[in-house]
C-alpha cells in the first residue's frame, strides 16, 4: 500500500483507501530494520561504501579477516544509519525532518560513539571473543530503537520524556523491546491541553526486566500537559478523554484471535528468546537456523492475520465457523480481485478486456431486399478497439505513476524532488531503492535520472530499510506488485486458501470437507 504520513493524526496511512497503519505493524518494521542492520551481508553502497551486518563484522574482526580500525569505523557507520533510519520512521519520514530532528540523530550518535570507542578498545586488544563481540554489537544497532522512540514522540510535539525504549536507563539497556503509546487530550472546545503517554512492553519478549515492569505500571498513563508539564500519575485528573469520533469503524483488535494465530505468536516469542540465547552464547550457526525460522514464521503469521481479517471483514466469520464452501467464496473474491486489477493496470490486461468488449456481439433484425434476417455485429472497429486500449493504458500509468511517486515519497524522497520525473523516471528511482544502489553509465558514473537531485537519490538509497527495499524493487518489476494493488498477492492469498482451508477442511459443525 502506498503508506503516506500525516501530520494531522501523526501516523501512516493508506493513500488510496485512508487505511491506518496499526502500531503492531509500525513497531515491526522497526524490529525488522534492527534485525537486518545485525544480519545483513556484506555490500556496496552508493559513492563505494562498504555495509554489513554486525554479525558478519563480529566474525571478521575476530578470526582476524579485518583490521579491528577498519572494523571501528563501519560499526560507527551502522550504528550512525540505523538511528537515522529509525528516527525517520518515527518522525514521519526524510520529509518531515528538521534542523532539530537532524541534531536529536546526532545527539543519540554521539552518545553511542562515546560508548563504542571503549568497545573498540577491547577489541582490538583482542581481549573479547566472538560471541562477546556479536552480542555487544547487537546492542549498539538496538539503541537505535531510541531514535524511533524520540522520533514519534517530536511528531506529536512532546517535549523531553523521562525515559525511551532503547536508551539504556532499564535493566535490559538498549536490548528494550518496549515502546510509547501516545494520545492526544483534548478539551470541551476541541483545544489540545496535553497527552496520554502509555510505556507499553513488547509483545515479542517472554520475560520482562523490573524496570520495564515497573514503567508500565508508573506511567499508564504519564499525562503532560500542552505547557510541558510532567504528571506522574496512574491517572491524569480532571482530563477529559478524548472524544470519539461518531461512528468509528471496527477495529482490528475487534476481531476475535483464532488458536492458530496466538499459537504462531507464542512460537515467535520463543524462537525470539532461543535467538537471543544462541546470539549470547555465540552460538552463530544456531542462530541463523532460528533466524531463517522467524522469517518464515512471520511470514506465516502475517498471511493467517490477513486472511483470517478478510474471512471476519467480509464474511463475519471466523475460522472455526467457516464451512469449505466459505472459504471457497473467500478464495473466489481474492481472486477475482486479482485478475479485475491484471486487466485494468497492465497492457495484455486491457488488450484482453478490449478484445472481450469487442467480441460481445449485439443482435438485431435488418431488411435484406424482401426479407428480414436476424444479423450480429461487434460492439465497435478494429481501429475504435486500438484507440481504446491506448487510452485506457494511459489512464491506468498515470494512476500507476502516482502510486510510484506515493511509495518514493514513503521511501524518504521529498515531493518537490520527483514531482516532474515520469513514469519511466520513477520507476528507475524505485529500482535503484531495490537494488540498494545508484544507477550507473557503462563508465562508471551515475546516471541522470529527470532533474531529481543526486544527493537526494543516495540519501534516499542509504537509509531505506530492507523490507521498503524489497517493496520498492518489486513494484519497479511489476506494477502489479505494488502495495496499493498487490494483484499477486491477492492471487496467492486465493491459492493458500484453497490449499491449507478448501483442501482436506474441517468445516463448522464438524463436518469434514474433502474437495
């Protein structure tokens, strides 16, 4: 989906539909920023600079493969990408970012500077192992989840707060999965009088430290006032809630949580707690098998959240009260979906839907000297049917290029810099976002792309987080992958459907369902 940011409710949203993005999904991309920053391998960034991932580092510099100097500097340069990437996701993206967000970044650099010089030290007196330094690593890239934590709190306006997740002041240090929940108060006049600030603890840890604990319970709320002041109460007094608006729509948490999708939670939560073990101990091979574990399960995960929300979304059913024959209608849906988006946003598509509305014959009666004969024609020529098609296929690459431009925007381009670059333009922007890298001349140098600023393009490309990436090489393949279409998806969902629910489905009623 083409996630755009708003100031007026200081949270993602869907462009196209107006579809808020959920916390839960927020604080994901933020946990799967900080595991990519530790797991990611060795590559080639714009202007020649070398990146990778802690781990791959940890095991460099300690087998000997790379100078403990050389291995100081790329730590700063992960340590430094990794906040900014961070603090732009908090803040709202590269474009909402100001003089003072810039110097809030550096500030929490700087902090971690300090610390990593004397960790440099050790390590290159040799006086840490693997293990340790991969361990010690990986805190240094979790810090960054402070950059996150003070981003969205400068989008809301907040003043300083007393403590952030990630920032070293509990137990757990910068190993802290939790995170603020903010809301706004409001008065009887619709004036801002303050905020509602909930330390909330993360939902993919087991076990929690006391501080941790004890920040949950101590501010929930943490209520500060528009002056700035700080209330340290369980409660804000004499605050007015805040006013629903009128007939607000059902949530997700509305929805009721089937056994499947809490038991692929719990088995997340604690393949979470063996990766975290495995990395302590420096077992690297375990981790990375748990690791290739978590991936999939998320994966499994978000495709049975999605499917599950469809089946109550659209059905008002949930999974065990679901008959084959809903499924069915469920995959029918997906799928029709799909293909109605392959004919309108691709050039087969709309040759086809043309060459369907052409062949669709309207029947009359016609004098053919003294007789009346029924006669069938095409709706309309040949060359009518060449002109349709290269109208509709206009239409459907100006929405298109829109979509590229929200999903630049997404990826940290400001608007001003892509606003006169075409379709062809930003779908090579989105390609570079994928490929993690500049375009180049067979010389060597960087090629031209519109009027859209280099610097612009190199920082948009050094701070994307892999999973943006991914998006955005997927859309500049195929438009069909783009988030506001995700025709394919749609398809998938239909043959996972009838794979793991049609097939061999136990249905409501304990009837079993073999088709």
């Amino acid at each position: 989906m083409p996630w755009t940011w708003s100031d007026k409710s200081h949270r993602y949203h869907d462009s196209a539909t107006g579809r808020f993005m959920g916390k839960a999904e927020v604080l994901g991309y933020v946990q799967d920023s900080l595991d990519s920053a530790r797991t990611a391998p060795a590559s080639t960034l714009v202007g020649g600079v070398n990146s990778a991932g802690t781990d791959l580092l940890s095991n460099l510099v300690s087998n000997e493969m790379m100078n403990p100097r050389d291995w100081h500097e790329m730590m700063r340069e992960e340590t430094k990408r990794e906040v900014i990437r961070q603090y732009m996701l908090g803040r709202g993206g590269r474009g909402s970012m100001t003089a003072v967000d810039w110097g809030s970044c550096g500030g929490i650099i700087a902090d971690q500077y300090r610390y990593l010089k004397d960790f440099a030290k050790l390590v290159e007196e040799g006086a840490l192992s693997e293990g340790q330094i991969r361990a010690r690593s990986a805190m240094y890239i979790n810090s960054a989840r402070e950059g996150f934590e003070r981003g969205q709190a400068r989008a809301y306006g907040l003043p300083e707060l007393p403590a952030y997740p990630g920032d070293g002041k509990t137990i757990c240090l910068t190993n802290c999965a939790c995170s603020w929940e903010i809301e706004e108060v409001y008065d009887d006049a619709g004036n801002l009088i303050g905020w509602n600030c909930y330390w909330t603890l993360g939902i993919v840890k087991t076990e929690h430290c006391p501080d941790c604990l004890e920040n949950t319970g101590k501010w929930n709320p943490l209520f500060i006032t528009a002056g700035g002041e700080i209330v340290e109460e369980p409660t804000a007094p004499e605050v007015p809630p805040t006013p629903a608006p009128a007939e607000t729509p059902p949530t997700p948490e509305a929805r009721p949580v089937p056994d499947q999708e809490t038991s692929l939670r719990q088995d997340l939560a604690d393949a979470q707690a063996a990766y975290d073990g495995a990395l302590a101990t420096g077992n690297t091979i375990e981790a990375e098998g748990i690791k290739s574990y978590m991936d999939t399960a998320r994966s499994s995960l978000g495709q049975e959240q999605e499917i599950n929300a469809a089946l109550w979304e659209r059905l008002g059913l949930t999974p065990d009260q679901a008959t084959a024959a809903d499924w069915q209608k469920l995959a029918s849906q997906f799928e029709q979906e799909g293909y109605s988006l392959y004919k309108q946003y691709t050039k087969e598509g709309i040759q086809h839907e043309v060459t369907e509305r052409r062949g669709a014959q309207d029947s009359g009666y016609a004098s053919v000297g003294k007789e009346v004969i029924l006669v069938k024609e095409g709706r309309f020529s040949r060359a009518e049917a060449q002109r349709l098609e290269g109208e509709l296929w206009q239409q459907a690459k100006t929405e298109i290029k829109q979509a590229f431009g929200d999903l630049l925007v997404q990826a940290g381009y400001a608007a001003d810099d892509i606003d006169a670059a075409n379709y062809e333009q930003r779908r090579k922007l989105l390609e570079e976002l994928g490929n993690k890298d500049l375009m180049r001349t067979a010389s060597g140098k960087v090629s031209k792309i519109d009027k859209v600023p280099e610097d612009a393009r190199m920082g948009a490309v050094e701070a994307i987080y892999h999973d943006l990436a991914s998006t955005c090489g997927a859309a500049a393949e195929d438009p069909l992958n783009l988030p506001t279409l995700d025709a394919w998806g749609k398809m998938e969902l239909a043959d996972v459907i009838k794979t793991t629910k049609v097939g061999g489905h136990t249905g409501g009623g304990g009837e079993i369902w073999l088709y």
